[in-house]
C-alpha cells in the first residue's frame, strides 16, 4: 500500500506534464508559413491615394476589430483569442515577407482569422496588402560608402 501515494504523484504529475505539453503544442503556433508559389505572386496594384482610401474602409470593416486602427494586433476582438492578430507595425516582420504571402494569408486566414477569398474582392485584398504596409515603418536607407583615401605614392620632389 505504500506504493499507491507515490504512484498516485506519478501519474498526477504525467497527467500535468501531458496537459501542459498538449497546450504548448496548440498555443505555440507561430509559424504560418505561406506556400512558396504564393510568395512568388506578385502585386498586380499600384499604390494610389484612392486604393489606400478604399483599402482602409476595408480594414476598419474586416481587419480592425483584431489587428487594431493602428494595425498592432491590439483590437477590441485581440484578447478573446488565443492567437495573437499580427503586429502590422513590425517592420522586421513586414520586410521578410512578401506580398504574395500577405495576399495568400488574406485570402486563406487561419483561425480565428477567417478566410476573405470569398467575403472580399481580388482587387480589395490586393489594396489590403499595400495598405498593411503602410503601417510598418520604412527602413532608413543604407548609407552610402564613403570611398577611401587613395594611397597614390606621390612623386618624388624634383630636384
């Protein structure tokens, strides 16, 4: 009878550890890797005053109530979530992936984000990539190289 309490901590204690690496597993899914045939699309629209205008209705309509006005992933909706809505606003973010990615991730969704292919038009998705990009700042642009002093071996004083 001894044996029973200790077994009993063991297998309370392998039940934790199997919840909690059953909620890691679910909670932990950062990666949302896009197929590489949709990272190599590329966006047919330029951007234009009146594509952002119309982009950002789109936005506040669809996109908002998660990724929030300012595109932080701090909407109203974001805290009911387990997974956070992306930070438009990360520029490391935005600079790896391209628009091909963004449009497919649009288009596609992943709960809780639902899938807009059907809810909203090619061209209106394609205006939401541009204008989730307005959110992250721009990179400052590379300095340019300053060249080198010339080492030239002057010549010697004439005499």
């Amino acid at each position: 009878m001894k044996n029973h309490p200790a077994n009993l901590r063991i297998a309370i204690l392998l039940a934790l550890a199997l919840a909690l690496a059953t909620w890691a597993a679910a909670h932990g899914k950062k990666d949302w890797p896009a197929p590489e045939d949709a990272k190599k699309l590329k966006n047919p629209l330029a951007v234009t005053d009146a594509s952002l205008a119309a982009a950002k209705a789109v936005f506040l309509d669809n996109c908002a109530q998660c990724h929030g006005e300012g595109g932080k992933g701090d909407g109203s909706e974001a805290p009911m979530y387990d997974v956070k809505p992306a930070d438009f606003t990360d520029a490391h973010m935005m600079g790896e992936m391209t628009d091909g990615e963004l449009f497919w991730k649009i288009s596609e969704g992943r709960r809780p984000m639902p899938e807009f292919k059907k809810r909203l038009t090619e061209e209106q998705r394609w205006q939401l990539v541009n204008y989730v990009r307005t959110f992250a700042p721009k990179p400052a642009p590379a300095p340019k190289p300053t060249p080198a002093p010339s080492k030239k071996k002057s010549a010697p004083p004439k005499q």
